[in-house]
C-alpha cells in the first residue's frame, strides 16, 4: 500500500468540511431546542441571564395569579355591597310608604323580615374560595404585590373593618350598628304648652358697652374753602375828576396820553364855553373816538361834575392808562381879522383924533364873523417921520371885542402896554372904521394883520389826575365747603342706642347734629344689600348719605354732603357769599352701657302640671348662638325644689314662679350657668347674669317619655321590635318611622363609604397586576432576544450550510479522482525499468 501526502488545497478542504459539519450540528440542536444558548457550554453569559430572566418571568406571573384572585375577591365583594346598598334603598322606601300610609304592624313586621333576610343572603353569598370581605371578624387582609426573595416586600391591604357587614355579633359590623333613637317619645298625652314654654318667644339681645366710631368725621377739617360772590368781569375804570373851572371858555386845549388796552394814543379836548359841564364829557367823548376809534372808552359824568373813563372791553385783560396831562394854549382853529385889511402904503389921512389932528391908516369896521374872541390879532405897524421909518408889532386880546369900537379900544391898549410905541401911536375909531393914528408928524401903515390861535396865556393847572386802572376777570362764586380730617373705615354698624354728635357751624353760628340708627334706616333703606333695621353703613358713599339725612333732620336744608374719596366734601348750597365759612367741630361718641340678653316665653303657663314618672320636658337652651345641653325637668328636678313645700304634691308645678324654681334647678343639673329664671306675670323671663354682647334662645320643647323600642335596636333585630309601633299614635308612629329612616340612611352612607373603599383596594390590586404583567412581558421579551433563535432564518441557514457541505464534498471527490488516475500511471513503474 502506498501512502501520499495531501496537497494544501486537500488540507484546507477537509479543514473547512470539519467547520461546516460542526455549525449543520449546532443549526440542527437550535432548531430542535428552539433555543440559541443550549446549555452553559455554548455561551456562559448569556445562558446564566437568559435564566435569571426566565425565572423572574415565571415569577411574576405566578404574582399575577394571586392579584388577579384577590381582585376577583373584591369584586365580588364589591358587588355585594352594591346589592346590599340597593336593598336597603329599598327598605327606606318600604319605611316611606309606612308613613305616609300607616299599614298593619305585622304586615310591615313581614316585609322588614324578608328584607333583612335578603340582606345575609347578599353578604353570605359575597365569598371566594372560602374568603369574605364582608363577613366575619374585622380584621386586615394582606395581598402580596411584590415577588418574593426582593429586598422589600410590598402588601396591599384590605382593611376589613370598614368592609364586614355581618360580624361576630359584637356590634362592629355595619349592619349591626345599632340605631340612635335618642328624642323619640311613644307618650303624647301632655303638651309642653302647659308649661308656658311653647310658642314664640322675646328676645331682646345682650350688647357690649359701644361706642360709635367716629371715623370719617373727627379730625382737623381739610380743604376749607372760603365763600366768594359770584361776579361778573368788569371793565377798566378811570376817574380823571373834575377840570379847573378856570379853564372852560378859555378857547385852548387839554391833551394827554390815554392807553386803551395796551394801545396808546394822544388825546386832544378843545374846552367848551365854560358853564356847561355836559358839553364837557361829550366833548371828551369826541376827542377820545377820534383818537381811540369809536365805541372803546365810555365818558360819563358824575354827580360832582367829575368825568370817569371806562373801557367797553371787559376782563382781567381790559387796561386804562392817562398819563402827561397838559393845557395847550388855543383851540386849534387860527381866527380871522373880522374884516380889518392890512395897507402896504404908508398913509397921510389925518383926522381930528382927541382934539388933534393925527394922521392915521384906517383898517375897515370889525365884524365877529368868523372870529374867535379867545384867539388873538397879530398887527404890525410902520412908522414914517422925519425920513426915519420904525416898525412895531404888537398883539391884540380877541376877547371882549364885539365890536369896531372895542376893536379900536383892544388895539389902543395893547398899543399903551408896549413901552416903545405907547408915546407914539394910538387907535381910535374915525369915519366908523378902525384906525391907527400917529401921534407925531409923519405917516403911517398897518403893513400886516394876523390871526394868532389863543389869548397867549394857558391856565397851568388841569386838575385832572394821571393813572391807570384794570378790569377783573369774571368769577363763578365759590361756596363754602370742607372735607372731614379722616378717612372712612367700614363697615361701621349704629346699633340702638348709638349715636354720632357734631356741631356744623355755618359763617359762625353752630347747629348740632346727631346720627343715629333711624337716619341709616332712612338713608339706606332702599338699597339692595342693606338688611333693614341693621344699623349698617358698607361704605364711604353710604356714609354721606347718613350723613346728608341727619343733616336734614336737624333742619338743615342748605349744605350737601359728598364723598370725596374714603372722606367727606360737606358744601354750603346756599348763593354764595364773600367770606361764607362751614366747619365740623365736637364730634362726639357718647359711650352706650352694655345689655344683659334677655327671653320671654312665648305663651302663659296654664298649671297646674303634673308629670309622671315616665314624663319628662326637655328644652335646647342657646347661649350666644351656641347650642348648650339638653334641659331636661322631671319628676326628680320638681321634688328637688318643690319637695319641702308645703302641700306639695309628687311632680306638681301649681304656678309660673315654681316653675321659674324648677327650670333654674334644671340648669344647674345641666351644667348651665350665668342665666337667671324667673317669672314675668304667667311667664318665664331668661337673662344673662353678665351684660354684654350675647343671646338666648329656646328650642326643641317636647315631652318626652323615651322611644317604643328598646335600647340597642339595630337593622338585624328591627323585624323583631317593630310591633310595638302598633300602640303608637299616628304623630309618634310617623317620628319613629322617620327616626328608622334616618338610621338606615347612615347605613346606606357606609355602604357607600365601604364600597368606595373597596373600589380603592381592587384599583390598586388591578393596576399592580398589569404592572406584573408588563413586567413578566418585558423578562419574557429579554429572554427571547437572548435566548430564542428565529426558527426560519436558522432553517434557512442550516440548508445553506447544506449546499455548502455538498459543494465541498464534489471539490474533494474531483480532488481525490486527479490523484488516483496520476497513480495509475505509475503502477507498472520499477526502478529496473528506469535503469534500462
């Protein structure tokens, strides 16, 4: 046999054969298992987490299990209470119709019976695999929620003293409560009326010693404001008195600077003849509408002859100013000669003139026309002698001349009055003309005559005053008024007896006024938040409608009262007046003695009375809106104040004032202090022993005898104590019946209660279920990512491993054939032959 060795081709095939064989077995187990990690051989790591996660999931749901079954538990629980709240409706409703039906007390003994009964079958019935929640004793059931060996367990708890409505009998269940019947009376043979303490009674309420809080009117007054007259606005005004009498009819002129609202202009009068003062203003009138323009000044006259200027412009903006008065000589118009003619040739007429002859220029006649007698003449005379000329000029006072004679004789005078021309020349009247004669051989002209505006001479002093004077500006008129020194801070409450004092005292004379509850009554009335008779002012504007009203009540009609934010705006209403003045003085709380609260009952006693030993009248005494104890009098309570009596006899009460004993004993036994009884005529009168803020009241009064069922009645035994409802009449059946209901309401409200509860405890049992199921899911999931293959990717795989071993296997097989037909060739070899 002969031995060859493998090519690498040969090696590295049978090499990869080894390698596909090994993983075709590995494919092979997977798929049998299932699984990717066989076994701790083929992958430690994951094959110990994929076992933690595996048995984590088994864990929880196992957990799942018991939730769920506890869950289950309290449904069924859950279910039962729900039924038993049902049944116990229904049993208010049976006890409804009793009362407004009164049936046959066995008839309703029945019916309570088969619904009681119905009631255990509910609860017996409400049980899982030998589990109850609604009967039995009351303890606490545990349900696991946490898997075990963890570090901290976790339980959820049902608490079953809240659930369990049959228990062992000790009266803890809810169906076994017994019932409260406290107050029920089976006995109606007497009335508290007897007694006096029935009917509506009189309260008079206790009240602290008070004050009224005067916040709002004491303090300083603020914001005083003095009265001013209204006024209209008024023009400038200006008085330039009365003119020098001296000059009127003196033919000059006054002028002066007068300013008109800020305009400035110069004035020229011409002075009228004198005696006629109306001539005067209209004159002024004249001159200042020349200057100023029409309709700007008024001149008037007053009674002492004086003028006053007024501006037609009103208001503080209206001015008047004169300034530099002054006479001016003249009245501006240059008179004329009055028909006297100048000669430019020197004359040598003569004439017989005072016994001589004189030659002389005649001028002509005079005549006033057209002349001003307060002007003067200018003439100017030349003089011819001895071949010597002179002139002169001399002037000539119109006034007086009326005439030629008195023209000559002005002329003639002035002529003397000049020192030169006096010796020299004259004037006369010659042949009915006016001449000027010579008084020396020669001749003689008058070469110029002139008129000259005024006399020459002006009188220096007016009279008339300088200065300025302004409107004022209109003024409305402002009242009177002030605003209280302090804010009001509310609510404030007048309660009776209270009041508020102050004096209003109006341009100095004091009325005192005073607030009490009738003016709040009266004042607020009528709003919609004010609770009549209570005396009580919300706020600031409330407050001056208080106010206002007091105001009014003291007789007061002329002042107004506002607010004027958290204080008051007092105003005098009437016209206002210069110097008008309102104040708030004294404000005054007087202190109101405190008042003890008092009762009255409200109906007689009617005794005699006489309560058996059964009997007893029970009363609720509030003190100060508080509810004190029950106020019980028996036979016990009468023999202890009444016993010693004389000819008393057991539990009799013969009039109101041992009765008044008897309710005091009553109080002490009930604990009750600091209220005296006594009797007020037939009745009975309650009173605090302290003054004070405080109430009383009475309530509840009814004769009492205790209840038709005995003490420790519960639903579960009410069937059998119904029938003494039987003797009761149809007023206490219907208190009993009521007192049976309201019983089983607080029943149903547990019912209620429990199976809310419950519903708390299945909540938390069901959402920590789901959580152990999500979680199971999610170790369920992990296992499958690290443990599971995928069942049709690993067959896939295994047949492509397949194709691949057979692939190989025709390789070798080819491999192997080359080989053996190279041997064959040198089968018949021998080393002979090759030597040959």
């Amino acid at each position: 046999m002969m031995i060859t060795a493998l090519s690498g081709s040969e090696l590295s095939a049978l090499r990869s054969m080894r390698s596909i064989n090994q993983q075709i077995a590995l494919s092979k187990a997977r798929l049998a298992t299932g699984l990717r990690v066989t076994g701790p051989s083929t992958d430690p790591s994951l094959w110990r987490v994929s076992t933690e996660f595996r048995s984590r999931a088994s864990a929880l749901s196992g957990l799942r299990v018991d939730l769920d079954r506890a869950h289950a538990l309290t449904a069924r629980g859950a279910n039962g209470l729900s039924r038993t709240r049902e049944a116990l409706q229904a049993i208010q409703l049976l006890l409804a119709r009793a009362k407004s039906s009164p049936a046959d007390s066995s008839t309703l003994r029945a019916q309570l019976r088969s619904a009681v009964e119905n009631l255990r079958v509910i609860a017996q019935q409400s049980t899982l695999s030998g589990t109850s929640i609604l009967t039995g004793s009351a303890d606490v059931l545990r349900f696991p929620a946490s898997m075990p060996g963890e570090a901290t367990r976790y339980t959820i708890e049902l608490d079953k003293s809240r659930t369990v409505l049959l228990g062992t009998g000790s009266g803890g269940a809810i169906l076994e409560t017994p019932f409260d019947l406290s107050g029920l009376s089976a006995v109606s043979s007497a009335s508290p009326a007897l007694l006096g303490l029935s009917g509506t009674a009189t309260t008079n309420p206790g009240a602290d010693a008070f004050s009224v809080p005067a916040n709002g009117l004491a303090g300083a007054n603020v914001n005083a404001t003095t009265g001013v007259r209204a006024r209209a606005a008024t023009s400038a005004s200006f008085s330039l008195g009365v003119l020098n009498a001296a000059a009127l009819g003196s033919g000059d002129r006054v002028q002066f600077e007068l300013t008109v609202d800020g305009v400035r202009r110069a004035v020229t009068l011409v002075l009228p003849a004198a005696g006629d003062p109306g001539s005067l203003a209209s004159a002024m009138q004249a001159a200042i509408d020349t200057a100023m323009g029409g309709g700007k000044v008024r001149v008037s006259t007053e009674t002492d002859g004086s003028m006053t200027l007024t501006t037609t412009s009103t208001g503080a903006s209206a001015s008047l100013g004169v300034a530099n008065v002054a006479m001016l000589d003249g009245n501006g118009r240059v008179t004329e000669s009055g028909g006297l003619s100048p000669q430019s040739a020197y004359s040598s007429t003569q004439a017989t003139i005072g016994g001589q002859v004189r030659t002389y220029d005649g001028l002509g006649s005079f005549s006033l026309s057209n002349v001003d007698t307060t002007d003067r003449l200018r003439l100017q005379i030349d003089a011819l002698s001895g071949g010597q000329t002179g002139s002169g000029t001399i002037e000539v006072k119109l006034v007086g001349v009326t005439d030629t004679a008195s023209m000559a004789a002005a002329i003639d005078a002035a002529i003397s009055r000049d020192p030169t021309y006096g010796a020299y020349v004259g004037a006369a009247v010659v042949n009915g003309e006016v001449a000027v004669y010579l008084k020396i051989n020669g001749n003689i002209r008058v070469s110029s005559i002139t008129g000259i505006d005024g006399d020459g001479t002006a009188v220096a002093d007016t009279r008339l005053r300088t200065g300025s004077s302004s409107g004022t500006a209109g003024v409305s008129g402002t009242n009177a008024a002030i605003t209280t020194g302090s804010d009001f801070e509310g609510p404030l409450t007048i309660e009776d007896g209270g009041t508020l004092h102050f004096d209003l005292i109006r341009n100095g004379s004091a009325a005192t006024v005073s607030i009490t509850k009738v003016d709040v009554d009266d004042a607020l009335g009528s709003d919609a938040g004010y609770v009549p008779s209570s005396g009580t002012i919300a706020d600031a504007n409330a407050f001056s409608r208080v106010v206002s009203r007091a105001i009014q009540r003291a007789g007061i009609s002329d002042v107004s009262v506002a607010t004027s934010g958290q204080r008051l705006r007092l105003t005098s209403t009437d016209p206002s007046a210069d110097g008008d003045t309102l104040e708030i003085a004294n404000v005054q709380s007087p202190v109101v003695a405190a008042r003890r609260a008092t009762l009255t009952t409200g109906s007689d006693f009617s005794g005699p009375v006489v309560l058996d030993a059964s009997q007893s009248i029970a009363f609720e005494l509030s003190i100060d809106g508080q509810q004190g104890p029950l106020i019980t009098l028996d036979r016990s309570t009468i023999e202890a104040v009444l016993g010693e009596d004389s000819g008393n006899s057991p539990g009799r009460i013969e009039n109101a004032d041992q009765l008044a004993r008897v309710v005091q004993q009553a109080f002490i036994d009930a604990g009750v202090g600091g209220v005296n009884v006594a009797s007020s005529a037939s009745r009975l009168q309650f009173t605090k022993t302290v003054a004070g803020l405080g109430s009383l009241a009475i309530t509840n009064v009814t004769l009492r005898s205790g209840p038709a069922f005995p003490d420790g009645t519960s639903l579960l035994t009410l069937d059998r104590t119904v029938g003494a409802l039987g003797t009761l009449e149809r007023e206490h059946f219907r208190e009993h019946i009521g007192a049976i209901a309201s019983n089983i309401d607080a029943l149903v409200r547990r019912v209620s209660e429990a199976e809310d509860y419950v519903g708390v405890v299945a909540f938390q049992l069901q959402t920590q279920s789901s959580f152990s199921a999500r979680l199971e899911g999610i170790y369920r999931d992990a296992f499958k990512d690290i443990a599971e293959i995928d069942l049709n990717a690993e067959q896939a795989k295994l047949k492509a491993l397949e194709a691949r071993r057979e692939l190989l296997k025709r390789s070798m097989a080819i491999m192997n054939a080359s080989r053996q037909n190279l041997l064959l060739l040198f089968q018949d070899w021998s080393p002979s032959s090759r030597t040959e």
